[in-house]
C-alpha cells in the first residue's frame, strides 16, 4: 500500500477506484490456488475501494529515462510476444 498512498497524495482527482484481482486459496479447508466451485470467500469476491485523492506536491518523480534496449532489440521481443 506504500505506492497506493504515495499516488493518492500526489494526484488530483474526484474519484479514485482501487481495485485487485480475486485472492488464491492457502490452504483453506484443503484448497491451493483458485479451483473452480470453490466457496471460499477471497476467491469469490474481488476487493475495491472508491475514494479521491488531491495532489500534496511534496513529491517530483523522477523524469531521468532509463536506457532501454536498441530497437532491434524491442522489435524481435514484439515480433516473439506476437504483435509483428
């Protein structure tokens, strides 16, 4: 929630809707990762918070770029995902 907390004090906005996926089973009543049919409350609902956030301003991200790959690189990582 660190991320969660620092975005929600560093944008400006009326409506924020924060929202995961469906939880695994650990071990409840003998069920490991999500089998279907399983009344296992985690696995049947999905969390989600409204709320709103205002911009503070006590954070800057840092806008320096990162080096990425050639496009050489990018293309044939595209071409192998299957997008080209």
């Amino acid at each position: 929630m660190e991320y969660v907390d620092l975005l929600l004090e560093n944008v400006d906005a009326n409506e924020v809707l924060i929202t995961s996926d469906h939880g695994n089973a650990m071990g409840e009543y003998g069920y490991y990762g999500h089998p279907r049919w399983t009344p296992i409350k985690s696995l049947k609902e999905v969390p989600a918070v409204r709320t709103s956030a205002t911009d503070s301003g006590e954070y800057e991200p840092s806008t320096e770029r990162t080096e990425g790959g050639s496009n050489q690189d990018i293309e044939e990582r595209l071409r192998d995902l299957g997008y080209l």
